[in-house]
C-alpha cells in the first residue's frame, strides 16, 4: 500500500508541476515574443526571427519562475485531493499531514537535482544561441570583449580603425600588461601600443609607461598617453554579467580563466551557489504552499487560493531582490545574500510545520 499511494501521489505532483509549467511557458512566450518584436521592429528580419528568439530564451526564463510554479504546482496539488476526497482515504491509511509534507518535500528535492543537472544546462545552451542571433542585430555588434586562460581581449571601432586590446591581467580599474594594435580598413596594421598598465575607469582610457610602434617599426616611449574607446570599467563587467547563457561546467572553465587574469569572481560565485541552492529553494516553496493549503480554511476556493499563492510567490521575490541588493550594497556577503532569503523561509516554515499535524 505504501509504494501504491506515493506512485499515484508522485504522479499526481508530477502532473500538476507539468501543467502550471506550461501554463506560465505559454505566458512567458507571450509576453517575449512582444518584448523580440518591439526589439527587432527597426530590423529588416522575418517574423520567424522573433519567433526564434522567444523559443530559445523561453526556457531559460522557466527556470527563473520555477520557485513559484513548485508553490502554485503545491496548491492545485491540493486542491485535487480536497476536492476528490482523497485526502480523507490518505488518512484512513495513517498517512498525516506531516506524511504528506514530507512525501512532497522529498519529491521536491529530487525534482529540483533533475532541474539543475539537466534542464538548467538545457536552457543554458538554448540561452547561449539566442544571445549570439539577438547580438547580430544589436546596435554595438561591432564591438566584442572575452576572458580567455590568455588574458581579457577586446574588439573596439573608432571611425574607420578597428582596434585589438589585449591584457595579462585586469586589477581593480587597470588593464595589466596590455598590447593595442590599430588596423586599417584594409586590416592591416596601422599602430601598435604596449603598455604597462591602462585605466578603464572611463572612456578616455589612460595609458601608463607605453611603447607606441609605427608601421615603420619606430618606436617612442610615453609616461603617460590617452586613448578614446568605447568601453569603460562598467560596460567590461556588463558584457560578462550574464551567466545564465553558460552550463556549469562551462561556468567552472570560465571561473578558472577569470582567477588566470586576476578578474573578480564574485558574479561567478553567486551564480554557482545559486545552482546549488534551487533544490532547497524547490522544497521550501513546496513546504509554504502546503502549509497555505492545510492552514487556509477555504481549502476548495480555487481563486482564493492562487491569489494567496501569488501574494506569497510577489514576496519572496521582493525578498530575493532585496537580499541581493544587500549583497550588493556590502551589506551582506555576496554568498550570503544568496542563502539568506532561504534560510528566512524556512525559519517561517519551520514554525508552521511545527503544528501542521494539528490542523
């Protein structure tokens, strides 16, 4: 009887975290598809190009709504066995509310494993193609900047010169141990500058103890010259900022080559934890939808119910968005911010699995 109830329970979970995922897959393709029309509206495309583009970045989206499919997912759950009385055989069987949480807590867990070794690589390959096809129509394409084991190297345009920068390390606001070479329009080499150290803070890039070469292999040195980009310190770390394009073990090559040249990890680290953390994160939000379920008194009030889930579901959000605007700010420590809001959810669940049994 045991193994019979948890298949048919499992399946019935199952079922409802399937159909609540492809109720919001269906919104998030709606509501993306305005988003790459209205992007790509100036463009001369295709109408399947922005069809494309929602379709690859859909399911990276997915995952970052997944904390509250599993709560909402929780609540139908419910709804399904109150409204069918099969809560009442469950109990007939000595099967509690606390079995019962702890079945869906564990069914969580493994689901949110499942997630982030398969499905988050998926969405994160997916991701990756449609930043390269959305770049391709992007104002500044011409421009490009990437961290490799040899170093940060960056593609600049200035007027008719295209510009290669090369650097050993990036520290604080300085390029370390950087060459520039200046291509004509015909790609031949123009200039060449070594420098010991540029800093980035802006666009008016200051070069430190630099060898300026011409074509004619004379070379001048100079203390100190300026050089017009179009990059900055902050528009360096926006271009790798978004991570969620990168699977795990491409985000653990890529942490590797941030420590090589001496560039922050931290965005690296957050990432990761937040990989880590999905499963708990999965289990806590089915412990609040079950706790809303078993504590609400108006147990069959279908809209009730998801108006309750939602305001829960805002909440949490708010509450992950200001813990990480803590980490941030240096209020909190980054890993921290990433945990914190878990470890206050379940501190609250806790209190309310604590008489569960009695309701």
């Amino acid at each position: 009887m045991i193994t019979t109830y948890k298949k048919y329970l499992f399946k019935k979970f199952l079922k409802k975290i399937v159909l609540i995922s492809t109720i919001f897959f269906v919104l998030v393709l709606i509501i993306n598809l305005i988003e790459e029309s209205n992007f790509l509206k100036e463009s001369e495309t295709s109408f399947a190009t922005p069809v494309i583009l929602t379709i690859l970045n859909g399911p990276s989206l997915l995952y970052e709504m997944l904390p509250f499919i599993f709560l909402v997912s929780t609540q139908f759950f419910f709804i399904d066995i109150y409204e069918n009385k099969e809560i009442e055989t469950l109990r007939l069987f000595g099967i509690n509310n606390f079995s019962l949480l702890k079945f869906l807590t564990i069914s969580s867990l493994l689901f949110g494993f499942l997630i982030i070794f398969i499905f988050y690589n998926f969405s994160s390959i997916l991701k990756n193609e449609y930043l390269k096809i959305k770049n391709s129509f992007a104002d500044d394409k011409k421009y490009l900047a990437v961290i490799t084991k040899n170093g940060i190297w960056i593609k600049d345009t200035l007027k008719d010169k295209t510009i290669i920068i090369n650097a050993d390390l990036i520290v604080d606001e300085f390029l370390v141990d950087s060459s520039i070479t200046f291509l004509d329009k015909n790609f031949e080499i123009n200039k060449n500058i070594i420098a010991e150290k540029i800093n980035i803070k802006s666009k008016d890039w200051i070069l430190h103890k630099a060898i300026v070469t011409d074509p004619n292999n004379f070379s001048k040195k100079y203390e100190k010259i300026e050089l017009k980009s179009n990059f900055d310190l902050e528009r360096i770390n926006n271009l790798f900022s978004d991570l969620s394009s990168l699977t795990f073990f491409e985000l653990l090559k890529l942490e590797k080559d941030y420590k090589a040249i001496g560039y922050s990890t931290d965005e690296i680290e957050i990432q990761k934890h937040k990989f880590f953390s999905l499963p708990f994160l999965l289990c806590i939000m089915t412990v609040i939808g079950t706790i809303i379920m078993i504590y609400n008194k108006f147990k069959k009030n279908l809209l009730l119910n998801l108006f309750i889930g939602i305001f829960y579901s805002v909440l949490i959000y708010y509450l992950g968005h200001f813990s990480s605007l803590l980490g941030e700010n240096g209020k909190l420590p980054l890993i921290l911010s990433v945990w914190f809001p878990i470890l206050i959810l379940s501190t609250i669940s806790v209190i309310g699995v604590i008489k569960l049994n009695e309701k």
